[in-house]
C-alpha cells in the first residue's frame, strides 16, 4: 500500500485541526503560574520594580499564549499522515533550501547576474534543472512547512506567533511531518540544518534526531522555562542581543550529540560524519542560498528598480552560488549514489513596498499598473524559485511526470520516482501560489482568483 493515509480523517487540506492537547496545559502550569507566584512574593518582600517586571512579563505571556492556546497550540496534534508503503531505494537525500533564490531566467531578465557559469554547473554535475518553479508560500518557514507535511500552509499569517510554534513542532519532528514520518519508516537518520537563529527555532520530537537550530528545551526547572519563554517571545520579535542573553542564561543547547559549529558547508560536513552509516540511509535539509529585501520596515525604495541597482540581491545570488557547488562537490565526490535537491523557498520581494496594504487582488494590480509592473512579473518576484535536482549516480530522469512541481507536492514525486510508481502521485495537492487568501498563481501559471 502506497498512500498516505490520514489518521485523523481531517479534510485533505488542513494542516491543523483543533483537538486540545495538555501540552499547553504544562506550559501553562510551568510558566504563567509560577510567574504569579514570583510576583506576589515581590510584591510582599517590597521589590516593586520586580514586581513590576514580571507583572509586565506575565502580561506579554497571556498575550503570546492565548492565541496558541485557542488555535495553533490545541492543534499541534495536527492532521497526521503518514506513508504506509516501503521505498524501493532508499539512497541518501540531501535537501539544500536556497534562500530567496530566483530561477536562472529571472535572475538573468531581472537581475542582469550572469548566470552562465551557474546555469552550465547543475548540468555538468549531472542535476536536471525544473526551470520556473512557484513556491507556494511567500516566507521561509512556511515554505519549510510546505515542503514538509505535504500540504500548504497559506492559513499560516507571516509572523503570527501561535503559526510559527505549530510550525516549529511540526518541523522538530512531530507526528504531523510527513516527510519525516515516511523517511523514518523506511529507516532513515533525519537531521535539519538551520543555523543559529532563534527565528527557524525548533522543537524537536521523535522523527528529527538531529538539528542545529535554536530549540524550546523540555522545561527542566522552572527558571529555566520560564527563561525559554522569554526566549521565546525574543525569537518571534526578533532582538537577537536579548535573544542571545537568554540562550546563554537558560542553557539552550542547539545540539543534540553533535555541536554543529562554522559555515553550513561545516556543519554540513559534520552531520555527514556524524550521522552517516552504512547500515541507515540519511536523510539531511539545510539552508543557504541568497537574501530578500528587509521584512523589518527598513524596507523604503519606491522604486523597485532601486532593489536590482543596489546590487544586494547580485551579490548574495553569486556567494550562494559559490557554496551551492562547494558542497554539491563535496557530496558527489564523497557520496555519488545521493539525491541531492536544491530548491528556493521563495523570491526577493523587490516589489514588497507596493503589495503593503492592498486588500484586494484588483487594487494590487491597480498599484502594479501605476509603476509599470507586470502581474506576472509579480508573481515571479515573490514565488518564481530554482529547483534542481540530482538523481543517484548522476543518471539521467524526470519526477515531475509532466506535472507542475512545488513545495506541497515535491516529495511525492521524489518517492513516485524511487518507488517507480506514479499512482502515489494520485492524492497530490493543487500547485497553488496564494497572495493574502486568493490564488495568483495555479498549476505553474500566474492567474488571478
């Protein structure tokens, strides 16, 4: 049996669905409560300014909570699947997240990079280039959770907090992670790259055993939860000082049995000689790639053309280029009879100051019509990614089947390939690209819903 049957018998496109789970009951009783407690104590030993202060942290917790608590957080039991079938060949799969990473025609139409060396790199080493690929998500976590539980993740709002938690469950491990749950059936060792940020934090459960990312430790003391709290609220805003303070205060390993250190392509190369073994295939995601324009309001240009004059994006595009084939060498040399995917998570955003604050697709186009800019064009600048990819050995093959390829449905047509069977492709998910709640782009085709 080959498809991916869902436990739960939640609809095929929900990622969540609203069971409560007391795990959130826990957080409540190891964080607020005592939070309450310390307070009172302030309070009637006279430290007043301490009291003021966890009276003030206690507040931003109900605050950060709640809304978990209603939505995301009861759901984090959420619409579990998982692959009931055994993969023919199980080769190890490294899967490369290029960040904000166009693909070779955009970057060349709009950018001005030259791509040639590029472009004639993923052929010569033996990689099928998918051309123009639209993410389906506009961010890089929900991409992250596009590509991993096989479904789209477009009622996850950018920057809610209680999305990014349920995300970071799913992403840890959680039973809800399809890609996760089939490779662990079959056998293999999971590890998932992310670098030290608090924003790709992640909690791990059992189908990851191995990441390098920021993670909201199991409360093993009070302070120390209550600290994770603190860092927690500190990753969703982003103050990087602060959030490294409270790493070092509360003890938050991004470790598991291997301490990643230096560069992705080190730590890349400490995963493999950690985690590698003849007897378990490896499954090993990491990130890279390029950069977008500024998500923190610092992003001002009125003038998309300022964004490609600026030469950011060009540079970024060209350093990514040069540690995409410093790794990929380094895989095939060691490693030939690997999968090796590269694939962007979403486009640069140049034309962000112009999409901000429209509440329909026909007053976007309005403001798109104003600067000249094409519908198309749009689309592309937010969701047009690279996808490559590099068979066992180098042998030559198409997954798509004809199909549009994109982040929900990527890895049903890997293992259709390595299962030399395109029925699994039956229960894939609409190509979909969406811009607030409607469809810009369908099936690889910009549109307009």
């Amino acid at each position: 049996m080959h498809e991916f049957v869902r436990k739960g018998g939640y609809p095929q496109g929900a990622l969540f669905a609203a069971i409560p789970d007391p795990r959130w009951l826990r957080i409540l009783a190891g964080h607020v409560f005592p939070i309450i407690l310390l307070s009172l104590a302030a309070r009637k030993l006279g430290f007043y300014p301490i009291n003021v202060f966890f009276a003030v942290f206690w507040g931003l917790s109900i605050v950060s909570m709640g809304v978990s608590f209603m939505t995301a957080g009861a759901s984090l039991q959420a619409d579990r699947s998982s692959a009931t079938y055994e993969m023919k060949e199980r080769p190890n799969i490294y899967l490369f997240f290029l960040e904000s990473y166009h693909p070779v025609d955009v970057q060349r139409d709009i950018y001005g990079i030259d791509t040639d060396r590029f472009q004639s790199y993923p052929a010569n080493a033996g990689f099928t280039d998918y051309g123009k690929v639209y993410a389906n998500s506009h961010a890089t976590l929900i991409s992250f959770a596009d590509t991993f539980s096989f479904r789209s993740s477009r009622a996850f709002a950018r920057g809610n907090s209680d999305a990014e938690v349920g995300i970071r469950y799913m992403l840890g491990g959680a039973e809800s992670n399809t890609l996760l749950g089939t490779l662990k059936a079959n056998g293999y060792t999971t590890v998932f790259l992310v670098g030290d940020t608090g924003y790709y934090g992640i909690v791990k459960d059992t189908l990851l055993d191995s990441s390098d990312g920021i993670r909201f430790p199991p409360r093993k003391n009070r302070i120390s939860g209550i600290i994770s709290c603190i860092s927690m609220l500190d990753s969703r805003f982003q103050r990087q000082p602060l959030l490294g303070f409270t790493q070092r205060l509360a003890g938050l390993s991004a470790a598991d049995d291997v301490i990643y250190r230096g560069s992705m392509e080190e730590r890349v190369s400490q995963a493999v000689a950690a985690h590698m073994r003849p007897e378990a295939p490896l499954f090993l995601a990491f990130k890279g790639g390029a950069k977008h324009t500024p998500s923190n309001g610092s992003y001002t240009w009125r003038q998309h053309a300022d964004w490609v004059r600026s030469g950011t994006y060009q540079e970024a595009v060209k350093k990514g280029a040069r540690e995409v084939q410093r790794i990929c060498d380094a895989v095939i040399a060691n490693d030939p009879g690997a999968m090796i995917i590269l694939l962007g998570d979403h486009g640069p955003h140049r034309f962000r100051d112009i999409e901000k604050g429209a509440a329909s697709v026909d007053a976007l186009k309005a403001r798109l019509e104003e600067r000249g800019i094409s519908f198309p064009d749009f689309c592309d600048d937010r969701h047009a990614v690279f996808l490559a990819v590099r068979l066992p050995y180098g042998r030559s093959g198409d997954i798509s089947y004809g199909l549009p390829l994109s982040h929900v449905n990527l890895f049903r047509h890997v293992f259709a390939y390595l299962n030399n069977d395109r029925s699994i492709l039956a229960d894939r998910e609409p190509s979909e690209s969406y811009w607030l709640n409607n469809v810009i782009v369908k099936e690889g085709r910009p549109v307009a819903e």
